[in-house]
C-alpha cells in the first residue's frame, strides 16, 4: 500500500469515527427484513391510532421515468493497478439522461398538487 492509500484510509476512519455522515441505501450492513416485513411491522404498530393519529401522518412517493431508451454507452473508469479486474471497474453513463420527476404528498384528509420535475435524471 503506497503513502497516498494509507492517508486516504487513515482520513476515512477519521470521519467514520466523528460521525460527520449519514448512511443511505445500500450501504452498511444488509437488512433483516425486506420492505414488505418492514411496511408490515410499521403498520401493526398503529392498528391502534384513531383518526386524530392518522391525520398527523404524511405519505410521499417519488417516481423517476426515464423518457429515452438507454443506449448502453458507459464511460468505465478503473482504479490504477486493477485494470485486469473487473469488479473493480465503475460505470457511469456517458451523458446525461432525460426523464421526468413525479412527486406527492398524501395525507388523511388532504394532498398537496402533484409535482413534475423535468430535467436530466442527472442533475435531480
């Protein structure tokens, strides 16, 4: 391992250890439970709320569609020294893609307009 590899693990740990970052998906450890349990759990723990409850609660949803087919044009970039190997080749697409953002809120008794976002799924 060169000098620069030790800086940026040593770095790494740094911020893992002042916990400066929040996890997101697909990163961590892996679930437990799938999202069908997890939806099941969260609601037979408010079986028992009334309507006040509920109308405290909001439901989002964001949907992204993809308004081009993709022409599987990939730019691989590979880290120096593991070219020969390919699970350590990333891909990312060549250009940006243009698609759509949809997007709504839903609650007990109201919802807010639903919410379409153009642009490049890119740069959203």
């Amino acid at each position: 391992m060169g000098r620069n590899d030790v800086a940026i693990k040593r770095c790494c740990r740094e911020w893992v250890d002042s916990s400066r970052f929040r996890r997101h998906d697909g990163s961590g450890r892996s679930r437990a439970t799938a999202d069908r349990v997890d939806i099941l759990i969260w609601c037979l723990a408010r079986s028992g709320w009334n309507h006040t409850d509920w109308g405290c609660t909001m439901f989002s949803d964001k949907s992204r569609f993809q308004l081009c087919p993709d022409n599987n044009r990939r730019r691989v970039w590979r880290h120096q020294g593991k070219r020969a190997d390919p699970a350590f080749s990333i891909a990312r697409h060549t250009s940006p893609q243009p698609g759509v953002i949809v997007w709504r809120a839903i609650s007990f008794d109201s919802r807010t307009p639903l919410g379409v976002i153009r642009g490049t799924l890119a740069a959203l």
